[in-house]
C-alpha cells in the first residue's frame, strides 16, 4: 500500500481535520510517511483565514511538485481544506501537478477519491459540494499511530463545523459552510472512546463552539446546549479536564460562566476573541457585542475563576481603523490584562464585504500597530507569567519539549505551559510542579516531590 504524508496550516480544526483523514487511510492499510520526500500522496491541508497562510501553501506545492515530478512522477499531490474549498478548481489551473482538491465536507472520502486515481479511474479530483452529514465524518483518531511513541494524552473531538456569524472580514463561512451540529450522543461516545484509550484532558473544537446545537437541541434549565454538551462530557469517568475552542463573546452566558464554577474539570481557561475594543469597528465588522459587554464578561469569569487565564485575537488595521479605534485597542488590551494575545494584521479576503470598504489601512501602519499592541501583550504576558514564580501548579505532562526533547512539556489547568527536566514516568501523568522560572509565555518546573 502507498504511504502519505499530510502537512497541516493553520489552526486546530485543521489538525484535527488532517489527523482524521490520516486515520481513515491508516484503516485502509496506507503508512504515514515521515516526509513529503519519500511519500507516494502528499497533502496539504490549507488555511484561508489570511493570504499569508494561502501563499505559504501555494510556495510549499510549487516547490513539491518541482521536485517530486523530475524524480517520482507518480506521486499523488493534492490539497485539502479551506483554500481547496474556497479556490477548487483554479488550484489545479494555476498548479497543473496538482491531481487532488478536497473541499471541507470531503475529508472522509479522501481514501475513495486516492482510490480513484490509483486505479486510473479518474485523473484528476476536484470535489468541494456539501454534503449533508459531513460534520459527524471527523471521528477517527491515531490513538497509537506511526508518529506517536505513547498513547497521547490529550484528544481534540470536533462538536461542529461552520459559521453563521459573517463577521465581515472572514471567510470562514464561506470556506467552511453553515453550522451544523453533531448529536451530543456521537460526541460523548467519541470522547468515552479516547478516555478509554488514556486520553486525561479533551478540548471539543468548532469553528464557533458556543453555537453548538443552536437550531437541534432546545435550552433547558436555562442552559444552551453547548453548556448541556459540557455537562454531558464531564459525566465521563476517567475523563480529568476538558476545554474548548473556539468560542464566540456572545455564547458567554450567565449560564457558561456559571459552568467555570460548577464543572471542575471544565479548565479555568479560555480563549475569548475580541478582534478589536473600539465600538465603531466592533459594529462595522458584525461582531454582535459592545467593548463594555466583552470587559463584563471578562469580569465575570474572573469572578468565578480568579486565576483564569485568558487569550483573545486581535485584528488590527481593520478597514477605517483611525488612530482613535486603535487606541481603543490598546486600552483593551490593559483592561482586560489578557495572558497571551494572538495578533494580526487585517488581511482583505476574497468575497468578504470588508475587503471593499473605504478606507483601506496602507500596510505600514498595520505593521506600527501591531507592533505596538505586542509590545504591550508581551509586556503585559511577563508581568503574568512571572506572578506564577513560586507556586505550585497542576500539570498535564503531554511528552517532549519540542524545542528541546531532554525536556518535558505539561500543561497548567490555566492553559500555560510548564517545561522541567523529567523521565519517562512522568509521561501522561497529572502532577503538581513548583514554579521556578518564567520565560516568554512559557513557565519552567521543578516535579514537587
Ligand atoms: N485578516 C486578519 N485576521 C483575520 N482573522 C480572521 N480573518 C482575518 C482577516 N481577514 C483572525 C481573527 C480570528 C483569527 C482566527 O484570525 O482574529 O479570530
């Protein structure tokens, strides 16, 4: 059987995304090649959320194909994901190498179509239509697959795909379709299913999590059925923590603040995105909230959880942005006292309405502005991380370091990674470490004994 190999961009959904595929032809008796040098199909799963992510994609296959056809012209190239989706065939047209594009509501079928070309059935493949019931396809995992020396630890379960939000400068929705839902019965068994498997910590993922179930699954008690989700995973026994990405401001009800105090494994943690704090550019981009409803919500978590840790995403140089909004930002950025914050510049995207508004910002300003939200970030992010020297924190010790595998890499309840010096008997292990060093956004620890 042929091998593959599956390079991922962008963000967790899309991990997950390439982890289920690569699943689903492991099944079929395929092997994960460990690069794209020696493999017999090479995908790339795309990101389309900036053009810088889509150009990067574009290089990577450029550089592929060049190499690959001279030496091994039977090579199966192909993309997946977001950009497959949203640019289909004209991939093939710009890339001629390219045989493959599979849409978003395709991944499960990617085995099939591999079929296909293997067999000469068809030449090339390009399948990006909806398809109803794909959301409930992204299941299988690696559990202890090719690329993992132990059974991991922690497990990414996708709940739902798509976005009805249309803030205006995404292209989400277009590149991933409506919402849909999976049943809350699928989710909880695929979840049992990995804790069974060792799995401690599991973070449900969806492009707009706390929309979870809107249209399927009625309140009840006062809960959305994304909160009744959360309960429903927390019943798991053996199950130690779990989280969630990404949500939206708006899905931050009394109900879900209230779940951060009565669910103990629901970790005090969470990535809430702001985009911006000026009001005039919270409304022109559809976000649905006020600069004062998100700094009420923070508040409110803190009220509950005082040591949550909290990250958000910020655009800057959003079209109009004038030095007024932007200051707005900044003085988020202060009140909110965010742990980390994931910083971009406003990338104009295809068929978005923001991408045709007035008053572009020119990149040099994009670029002072956001380098002035990140020296604040990181200024703010130190001071955060140096409070935590000389505590002790729970940790969930996930396996190597990556940038230095004599090393050992956990995570804390509050989402911040720890590093020590550690053995093999600490992989996979919930353990208390002290605290003895901070360094940028990362802690260093010592097991306590
Ligand atoms: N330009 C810049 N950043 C964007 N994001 C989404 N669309 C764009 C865009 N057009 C950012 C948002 C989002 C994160 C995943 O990417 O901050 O929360």
């Amino acid at each position: 059987m042929p091998s593959v190999f599956i390079k991922t961009y962008g963000c967790q959904m899309n991990e997950r995304d390439s982890e289920a595929v690569a699943a689903q032809l492991v099944a079929k008796g395929y092997s994960l090649a460990p690069s794209e040098a020696v493999a017999d199909v090479v995908l790339l799963n795309t990101c389309s959320v900036r053009d810088m992510a889509e150009q990067k994609a574009i290089g990577k296959m450029q550089n592929i194909a060049a190499d690959v056809r001279r030496h091994r012209p039977d090579v199966v190239l192909g993309f997946m994901g977001c950009m497959a989706q949203s640019r289909g065939q004209r991939l093939i047209d710009q890339l001629p190498d390219v045989d493959l594009v599979v849409g978003t509501q395709k991944f499960h079928r990617t085995a099939d179509y591999l079929d296909e070309i293997f067999s000469g059935r068809r030449e090339k493949i390009v399948e990006t239509g909806a398809e109803q019931g794909s959301e409930g396809a992204i299941k299988e995992h690696i559990l202890n697959g090719a690329r993992q020396h132990a059974a991991p630890v922690t497990g990414f379960v996708s709940i739902m795909q798509g976005c009805n939000q249309y803030c205006t400068f995404c292209i989400v929705p277009y590149t991933r379709g409506e919402e849909r839902s999976r049943t809350m019965a699928d989710i909880v068994a695929e979840c049992r299913e990995l804790v069974r498997g060792g799995v401690k910590e599991i973070t449900l993922l969806g492009q707009i999590v706390t929309s979870y179930g809107k249209r399927d699954i009625p309140a009840r008690d006062g809960k959305s059925a994304f909160v009744q989700l959360l309960e429903a995973v927390h019943e798991i026994e053996g199950l130690e923590r779990i989280r969630f990405t990404s949500p939206h401001p708006k899905g931050y009800g009394a109900d879900l603040v209230e779940a951060y105090a009565l669910l103990p494994k629901l970790c005090p943690s969470a990535h809430v995105p702001a985009q911006t704090g000026s009001d005039r550019i919270l409304k022109a981009m559809h976000r649905g909230y006020t600069r004062a409803r998100y700094l009420e919500i923070v508040r409110q978590l803190r009220r509950v959880q005082p040591a949550i840790g909290l990250t958000t995403d910020i655009i800057v140089g959003f079209p109009g942005e004038t030095e007024e909004d932007f200051a707005e930002t900044l003085s988020l950025v202060d009140e909110a006292q965010f742990d980390n914050a994931y910083l971009f510049k406003y990338s104009p995207r295809r068929d978005t309405p923001a991408a045709t508004m007035p008053d572009q910002v020119p990149d040099a300003l994009k670029e002072q502005r956001h380098a002035r939200v990140l020296e604040e970030v990181n200024a703010i992010g130190l001071r955060r991380y140096a409070e935590q020297v000389g505590r002790k924190a729970e940790i969930l010790v996930e396996g190597p370091s990556k940038k230095n595998p004599a090393r050992l890499m956990g995570r804390t309840r509050c989402n911040k990674i720890v590093l020590f010096d550690g053995g093999p008997r600490h992989l996979g292990q919930l353990m208390v470490v002290n605290i003895t060093r901070a360094g940028s956004f990362t802690l260093y620890g010592d097991p306590a004994g």
